[in-house]
C-alpha cells in the first residue's frame, strides 16, 4: 500500500515536464536544487531584484494538496540567496525567518520577488516574498541574511 503511494505520488503525467530525474541535470545544480526548483521561471533581474513565477508541482505538496511549508523555505532561501549571488563567490546562510500567511493550492501559480534590503561589507540581507500571481493574496514573507566571500586568490 505505500509503495503504491509513493509511486503515485511520483507518477506525473505523460505532459508533464517537470518530472524528477538525475540524468540533464543542470551543471552545478544538485538533485535537490533540481527536484525544488524545477519549473520556476525567472521573468525579471535587475541589480538588487530577482522576480520569478512557479506554479505549485505535485512533488512539493502536502498531504492536503497545498504547497509544503518546506518548499516555502526552499524558495527563499534560493531566491533569496540568488539576488546576492556574485560570480566566484559563495554565500552561507546565516538566519532566515519565514512568516507563511497562507497556503498555495497545488496547480495555483506563484510570483516570487526578492529585494537586497541591504549589505554590510560580507553581510547581505534579502526579503523575500511569495504570492499567488492571480490574487495578489501574499502566501509567505521571508526574511534571509547571507555571510560571503570570494576565494583568495593566492
């Protein structure tokens, strides 16, 4: 019986490209990045600002069919993280705080912007909203603050 349910709930449609698979990974990307942010799109970057829309996959629902809380974490901390990303550098989170204020229906499309609040030489701060696209109605705030530097170059 749960084997039948973990199939089915792996199982995509024959439409669906957005199915979970190892092989075409994107270079540098791992297994998980690739299997939480499949789909996403970004639609807008300008310095300081990132704006994507995802439309809420079966593999990141809750056991009601709404996106899981998990996957909410997920995408601030990627988004949040990608609007301070500096080629050669690599950023750590240091603290994130996510206030969900309401769920995302599975199928139901999703904007997700992200804004540097601010830096402080090493130290970035990033806010992260996501809301349904079609409402307006906000799903979740995030807070995330980063800790990075670019390697030495000795």
């Amino acid at each position: 019986m749960m084997m039948e349910k973990i199939r089915e709930y792996l199982q995509l449609d024959v439409d669906d490209d957005e199915a979970p698979r190892v092989e075409g990974l994107v270079r540098g990307r791992s297994f998980y990045e690739d299997f939480s942010l499949r789909g996403i799109r970004v639609n807008r970057v300008d310095p300081g600002f990132i704006s994507c829309t995802f439309k809420v996959p079966l593999r990141l629902t809750d056991r009601e069919g709404k996106l899981a809380n998990g996957a909410i974490a997920n995408l601030v901390d990627e988004v949040g993280g990608a609007v301070v990303h500096e080629e050669g550098s690599m950023n750590v989170s240091v603290d994130m705080s996510i206030a969900i204020l309401s769920k995302a229906k599975l199928g139901e499309e999703l904007e997700i912007t992200s804004r540097v609040m601010g830096v402080k030489g090493n130290y970035k701060g990033t806010i992260v909203v996501v809301r349904n696209k079609m409402t307006g109605e906000i799903i979740a705030e995030g807070r995330h603050s980063l800790f990075g530097r670019k390697p030495s170059k000795l």
